[in-house]
C-alpha cells in the first residue's frame, strides 16, 4: 500500500491518509478481503504519531470501508462504490464551494473531469 503526506495540504494528516486508502479503494488497488498494513508500520513509513494513523483506520471503520480486528488488524470490508449515496453530500458540498468561489459550470466540469482522469489513471 502506497500512500503519501503532503504538508503543503491543509487537512489534518489523518484526513490525508482516509483519502488515500480510499482513493486506493476506489482504484481497485485495495479489494474487498485485504489486509491493511499495521498501524505502526504505516505510521513508521509515513514519520507520523501511530495515533494518527490509527485514527484514520477508525474513521475509515466508521465509514464501513473496513473491519478493525484487535491484534488481527484491518482488513477491508467494502468498496466505495456500494457507497455511493453516501458519497453525494461530499460532493455536493465539494461543487458547492466551487461555485461559490465564482467558477462557471464549464470551469467546474474540467476541474471535475481532470481529477476524475488523475483518480482513475493506472486503475486498470
């Protein structure tokens, strides 16, 4: 599992990490019954507090996109794509604040349409 920090980025370090796996979800890059690296292992790769990345995996728990077993570690449960009502309100909330930061709907919809290239790029 590969997944990065960017300090530059505003979000706190574990909503990064949330991000990331779920980007690697919806990549197919982690599939349904994978096993997620240990907490510490993470942490230690990415130089961050094992809290940190703990509390990524409960939120990502909370969100059922994986199962947190105490000493068997986290596997994941679901797929993003099971998910998708759920995924509406962020993304309504997302394109709201682009239109209220004055974009038209085209500017919108290539910003939309770039990120969507750059999530989907080597999914398959």
């Amino acid at each position: 599992m590969f997944i990065t920090i960017d300090e530059k980025d505003r979000r706190p370090i574990y909503l990064q990490v949330v991000d990331e796996i779920k980007s690697l979800i919806a990549k197919g890059e982690l599939r349904e019954g994978t096993q997620l690296p240990p907490v510490r292992q993470v942490a230690a790769n990415l130089g961050v507090n094992l809290n940190t990345i703990a509390t990524a995996y409960r939120e990502l728990q909370e969100e059922g996109l994986i199962s947190i077993k105490h000493g068997a570690g986290a596997i994941v449960t679901s797929s993003i794509a099971n998910k998708s009502d759920d995924l509406r309100r962020p993304l309504r909330g997302a394109l709201t604040q682009l239109v209220l930061a004055g974009l038209s709907s085209r500017e919108i919809l290539e910003i939309v349409t770039e990120e969507l290239k750059q999530l989907l790029k080597g999914a398959k």
